[in-house]
C-alpha cells in the first residue's frame, strides 16, 4: 500500500510539473511573441549551443522529432511543414527557417556519420582485398619513404608500430576504421605523423644520464608503437562520437553536415594531443598505456562539456578550413 501511494504521488507530481511548463511555455510565448523552437534559434549562436538545444527531446515536437530521421534532402520541406504547424510566417522570420536548417541538417548528418563510420569499423580487414592492401602498402610508403619492404609478411611492420609480422591481425578491433584513420594522418598531416613515429622509436635514456637510466631501469623507448596507439585513439574517437560526446565538437566546425572528413581531422587532432600528454604523464613503460589512455580520454570528455568547445578549429590537416562558428 505504501508503495502504491509513492507511485501515485509521483505521478501527480510529474504530471503537475508538466501543465505548469506547458503553463510556463504559454505565458513566455504571449509576452515574447515568439515559440519556443524561435526562442531556441534567435538566443542561441549556431553551432552546439543552438543545436544540442533544438535535438533534445523535450523540445522537440512531432514533426521536429521525425525531421532528425529523414534524409537531408527532406529537411527542407519538414521545415515547411513545423512553420506551418506553429503558425509562423517565414516571410517575416526569413532567419528562422535557415537557422532551423543548418540545425536540423547537423543532427541529421552526425546520425549519418555514426553509420557511415560504424561501417568502416564492422568491416573486417581482407588480404584478398586489393583496395585493401593497396591501402595498407601505401600507409608503409607513406612512413617509411625511403626504406623498401622485403615482403608482404614481414617483421619489418613493427618499424611502424605494428605487433607482428601482419599488421591484418592488428585491424581486427577496429576493422578498415583503423587502417583509414592511420592512413589519413600519413597523408595529410605527414610532417607531424612522421615525427610522432620518429619520437615513439626514439630511446627513452636520451633525456637522463646513464647511472639513473640503470637505477631506474627504465624501457629503452618513449614506451608506445605508433600504428597501434593510432588504432587505439581511432577506438577513443569512436566511442566518443558513438556516444554522442563528440557533437558538441562536430556542431561547432561544422557549418552543416559533419562528414568523415571531420571525424578522421579529429582523429588527428587526438593523436596529437595522445602523444604530448604520453610525453607529460611520463610513464615508466607500456603496461601504464591503459592509465594514460583513461586519464586523456576523462580530459577530452571534460573539454567536450563546453558547449562552445571546438578541438580542433584550425587544425593543420584541415581540407575544410575549419573555423569555430
């Protein structure tokens, strides 16, 4: 009985907050002139602050919320059909209509991102896959110009970070995912990806003297391999744009429809600040990897809480010229 009496009061409760919002929403409409998907649109700049605003469920009426499942194509005319509900008129809110569609069309591409990539990562390495190993051959020209490989299975692969003798068994948590994101950092940014590989191989004793090297006994390297932290961070971007984390960083430099383009920049800028943050964090040897890893990945989550925040707004690799919005 005392359990069914907290049930009812809750419902009463809930209920009563509910008529007294929808009180709420009625007497801030009839004071601003305005509903409040234009209060959302007018009081908020464009990027993550608008949008995450506009996606949220609450906010979100009918055709609002079937608007973030069409394709982009659609957009256009869902918003037609919201301003026509809400008996607005576009000729006098002409700014409303572009700014509910830039929204709508960054909720509507970061889903689409999800699955773009979420295909990348399902799809397994193939060595019968030409496109594959062409892929996977040019990653090597790319890191290693001027040094020819001996074989397709060769223990030559561990230069560049790899575990074994075929990098293919490394691909198997992250899929084709892993090899796209490795290999757009060589292409791109290939300055930078060939010093952190140079760096990663370098000794670690370099930067003390000899008797406190072999007190401490510490690794003979910086301590990571440079092909399998990147599949590593390629995993980090991915459950941080799976979890939607990552939208408050996408909607910001993206003026519209994020594309793979922006997740594999990201991917850059994360290899990046991975390895400056290994550098600092200092770690005795490999077996901290999973510590450090955790304690960057709380940091970005942390960063990634700023609505305004843009990680990499003018990141060097950038095709796009990206710009915080």
């Amino acid at each position: 009985k005392k359990h069914f009496l907290e049930v009812v009061t809750q419902f009463f409760v809930f209920l009563y907050c509910k008529l007294l919002w929808r009180g709420l929403k009625f007497v801030v409409r009839k004071f601003t002139g305005r509903c409040e998907l234009q209060r959302i649109c007018y009081n908020n700049k464009h990027g993550a602050r608008r949008t995450l605003k506009i996606g949220r469920p609450r906010y979100c009426l009918h055709l609002l919320q079937s608007a973030l499942s069409v394709h982009p194509d659609k957009v256009e005319k869902t918003i037609d059909d919201i301003m026509a509900l809400k008996k607005i008129n576009p000729d006098t809110n002409p700014q409303l209509g572009i700014s509910l569609q830039a929204s709508l069309l960054q909720i509507v591409g970061y889903r689409s991102l999800v699955m773009e990539v979420e295909k990348l990562r399902r799809e397994p390495y193939d060595c019968e896959n030409s496109e594959h190993e062409d892929m996977l051959m040019k990653l090597w020209k790319e890191l290693r110009p001027d040094i020819p490989l001996t074989g397709r299975i060769s223990k030559q692969w561990c230069e560049i970070g790899f575990q074994g003798s075929d990098p293919k068994t490394d691909f198997r948590g992250m899929g084709l995912l892993g090899l796209h994101n490795l290999l757009y950092f060589a292409e791109h940014d290939k300055a930078t990806a060939l010093q952190m590989l140079n760096d990663s191989l370098q000794p670690k004793h370099k930067y003390i003297n000899k008797p406190e090297w072999e007190q401490k006994n510490l690794d003979k390297a910086i301590g990571y391999s440079f092909a399998i932290v990147g599949i590593n961070i390629t995993d980090l971007a991915h459950s941080l744009l799976v979890s939607g984390a990552l939208k408050t960083h996408l909607y910001n430099v993206a003026p519209e429809i994020p594309s793979l383009l922006h997740f594999q920049q990201t991917f850059c800028y994360l290899m990046q600040e991975f390895h400056r943050f290994w550098i600092e964090e200092d770690p005795s040897d490999i077996m901290e990897f999973n510590r450090v890893r955790s304690k960057f990945h709380r940091r970005i989550l942390r960063q990634l809480k700023n609505p305004d925040m843009a990680l990499c707004p003018h990141f060097s690799a950038s095709d796009l010229h990206l710009v915080n919005l």
